[in-house]
C-alpha cells in the first residue's frame, strides 16, 4: 500500500550502501537476541513483512533451534486497491500461501514454527489496535522475544502493528524490537528520524542472503502490479535490492 511517505523510488541501495550512520551501526548476534529458552515471536502487519524485515534472522534462530511464533496479522488483501487481476478474494487466499512457500523456502523446519493467523482487515490496522493489543497479548509470554514493524516506519499498518506489540509486550513483559521495512525508501542515508542509537545489524552469510532472496521472490504478487489500472508493482526490483542487504536491522 502506499502512503503520504512511501511515493517514488525512494532512497537508492546505493545511497545506503554511502551511509556513515548505517556504517557505524554496531552488529549483535542472533543468540544474543534470543538467548537460549527464549522463543521468538514475529509479528507481521501483511504477509512478506516477516520476511523482508527478518527472514535471515527467522533462518539464523531456526539453525539455534530456537522456537518460533509467526503472528500474520492481516492477509495482505488490499495491495492492489482496484485490481481486476488481483482482487481482494484472490489475494486474501494466494498472500498466505505466498508466505507459506517463503517460510519453506527460508528452511524453517515447520515442527519448531507456529503460525497464527490474526485475519485482522488490512489497511485498516489502525482502527482496531485496541483488539490487535489483545489479541497478540493472547499470545505472549513473560520470557518471549517479539520483532515486529517499527512503530515510525511511515505506513500506517506497520506503525499500529508496532504500538499494539509495545501495549502488548508491555503487559506481558515480553521484550519488544522493532525492524524498519518502509523506512529504507523514505528515510534519506543519514536520517536523525531513525533511532541509530537503537539500531543493531544482525549479519548474514551468503547462504542465508540467498535463501532470503529466494523465499522473497515466493510472493509472486507483490512482485507484479496490474498495468490495466497503472498499478506498479510493490516490490519493484529496486525496492527488494535494498531489503536484501547482508544485514538485517532492529531497534532494541
Ligand atoms: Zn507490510
């Protein structure tokens, strides 16, 4: 979906690749993020956001066995507003399916995952953030990990995702950390709206990169637009290049 903030091409693989700050960002382990017993909880405003925002991480902590909870919040159905070929019915079936081939594809051994489906209405996440709290709440427990979309990440959904984690880690104790997706394309290189004190790379090796450009390209219809209505694509290439970096970013 695209919003006030997500307009353009955005801020270039390029440019990022010149960012001192970015640079300077220290990295952490995947074990440090998750210590041993702990259990990761990713929390997904749409299907793909696990896996641009933290699949090699999901990878890195499945290689620890580590347990893992997928919270989908939404199905993801309102990517092609207007779209004759990808109307709501098809995508509300085909996005978690397109998830369900990524995670495969990310080799997450499927006993240690547990998925939860939310079927919240996407687009829509922040007139039922209150509900979402609960419900991911539900969900938690004291000594859980939970990574979910940034709360300033400049899209509307990913930003009540990341309030009603907080609301829910709050209560629960669970620790929250917080992963930028949006705001790769409309922060600029050395961006002071980006909490860089905050912020840790988690490092990929080549094979975990490559897994994460495979299971990326599994959501076939984030990849193509409909050019019956104009609609590009919302993973055009130059948007998934800069989501496969050799490094996964969180906010602590
Ligand atoms: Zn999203």
């Amino acid at each position: 979906m695209r919003q006030k903030l997500i307009t353009g091409r955005g801020t270039s693989l390029r440019a990022w690749n010149a960012s001192q700050k970015l640079a300077a960002v220290p990295a952490i382990s995947a074990d440090l993020l998750v210590p041993p017993h702990a259990r990761a909880v990713i929390v997904a405003p749409h299907p793909d956001d696990e896996v641009l925002g933290c699949g090699g991480l999901m990878h890195q902590l499945a290689q620890l066995e580590r347990s893992l909870k997928l919270i989908s919040v939404t199905d993801g159905s309102a990517s092609h507003p207007g779209s004759t070929l990808w109307p709501v019915e098809r995508l509300s079936v085909i996005r978690p399916q397109e998830s369900a081939e990524a995670l495969h594809r990310l080799d997450l051994p499927m006993h240690s995952l547990k998925w939860v489906r939310g079927g919240f209405t996407d687009g829509n996440v922040a007139d039922q953030e209150e509900r979402l709290a609960n419900f991911i709440q539900r969900h938690l427990l004291p000594t859980d990990v939970v990574f979910t979309t940034w709360a300033g990440d400049g899209h509307a959904d990913h930003e009540a995702v990341g309030r009603a984690c907080a609301r829910a880690c709050a209560v629960t104790g669970a620790l929250l950390h917080e992963v930028p997706i949006w705001a790769w394309h409309w922060a600029n290189a050395e961006d002071e709206r980006l909490p860089w004190e905050r912020a840790r790379k988690v490092l990929l090796d080549p094979m975990t990169i490559a897994r994460k450009r495979h299971a990326a390209h599994a959501f076939a219809s984030q990849l193509q637009g409909d050019p019956l209505i104009g609609l590009e694509p919302i993973l055009p290439a130059g948007v998934l290049e800069r989501l496969l970096q050799p490094f996964e970013v969180v906010f602590l």
